[in-house]
C-alpha cells in the first residue's frame, strides 16, 4: 500500500488571483522556494502591474501554493511555481499547472516559456509529465544555488497550448 498522504484536495479553496493581503505569505514562501528569490517590493509591483499572480489556500487559510507569471503576445512565461514544503508530493503541483494551461489556452495564449535549474529534478519531471519538453540550455544562467556550488545551467521548456 502507498504510504504517499491523500490529496488534500477536500481542505483547499479555489485557485484565485491575489490580492495585496496575499503577497507576505507569497514572500514567504518564495523565499522558501526559490535560491532567486523576488523580494517583497517586486512581488508588490508584480501584482500592480502586468503580472498574474494566482494563489491557493487551504480552508484554514494557508497558503499551500502559488504561479507567478507573465503574458507576452500570446506566451506566457511561467516565473515561479511553488507548493509549501509541507503539501508537496500530493499533486498539488500538477493541478496548479493543469490549471493554469487551462486558463491560459482559454485565453486564446498559444505557448507556454519557463526555465528551471538544471539540478531542479522535481520541477522538470513535473513539467515533462505534463509533455513540456527541454527547448535549449542557457550556460550559467543562475547563480549557485548556495555557498561553494558553481553557478548553474537553466532548461528552457516549452509547452505549446
Ligand atoms: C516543483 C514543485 C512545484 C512540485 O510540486 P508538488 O506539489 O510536490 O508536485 P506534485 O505532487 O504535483 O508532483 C507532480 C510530479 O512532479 C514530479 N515530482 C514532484 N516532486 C518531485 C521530487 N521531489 N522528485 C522527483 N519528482 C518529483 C513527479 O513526477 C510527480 O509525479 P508523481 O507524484 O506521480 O511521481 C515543488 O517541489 C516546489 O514548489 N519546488 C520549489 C519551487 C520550484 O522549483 N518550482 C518550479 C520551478 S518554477
């Protein structure tokens, strides 16, 4: 028998875009997320300006997961995607992509851009799964994801609406 944790999907909200009481939270857990984290001003402004910014909570209201991303023309640019630590490996990941390819197919998008650290394993099978496929590399694009490691690689994937 699995010993993976039932979805959770019971316990969560709907997804929706956020609102300024949101972003702290988002903060949070961007900086929890990413080695390139955004600083608080920058999700601000992101939320202010030309940016979608769609957030998931529980029914207790707490954020289990956020997309960060930008439309240019008819591709988006997915910049961050992250589920908290604690509600990873129970699909949350892959419905909030679904979800967002959803959306933005129904908004007439027809390419979808991200890049992801070469050493990002749980990202890229999420994304492979989801029949994003590895469109290039960009030589030393991020930097070390800590102190002594070298910069890093990005895979630039690409799923096409
Ligand atoms: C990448 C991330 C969003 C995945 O979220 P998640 O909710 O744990 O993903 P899911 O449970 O929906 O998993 C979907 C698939 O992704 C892959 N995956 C997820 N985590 C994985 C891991 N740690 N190792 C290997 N594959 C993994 C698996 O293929 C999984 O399918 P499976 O459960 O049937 O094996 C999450 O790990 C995260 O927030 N990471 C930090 C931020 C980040 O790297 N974002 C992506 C770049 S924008």
């Amino acid at each position: 028998m699995s010993t993976r944790p039932v979805p959770l999907l019971d316990d969560m909200e709907n997804i929706r875009p956020a609102i300024h009481e949101d972003i702290q939270a988002v903060f949070e857990l961007n900086l929890a997320s990413f080695a390139e984290a955004w600083s608080h001003q920058a999700l601000m402004d992101a939320l202010e300006h030309d940016y979608d910014l769609d957030v998931w909570h529980t029914t207790h209201g707490k954020l289990a997961a956020y997309y960060l991303g930008q439309d240019v023309l008819d591709e988006v640019h997915i910049m961050q995607l992250a589920v908290a630590p604690t509600f990873r490996r129970q699909g949350l990941g892959i419905r909030l992509t679904r979800y967002i390819l959803d959306k933005k197919h129904r908004e007439g998008m027809r390419h979808v851009w991200l890049e992801v650290r070469a050493s990002n394993v749980a990202a890229q099978h999420l994304y492979t799964g989801l029949d994003f496929r590895i469109s290039g590399i960009r030589k030393n694009y991020y930097t070390p994801r800590s102190e002594g490691f070298p910069r890093e690689d990005a895979r630039v994937m690409r799923y096409d609406l």
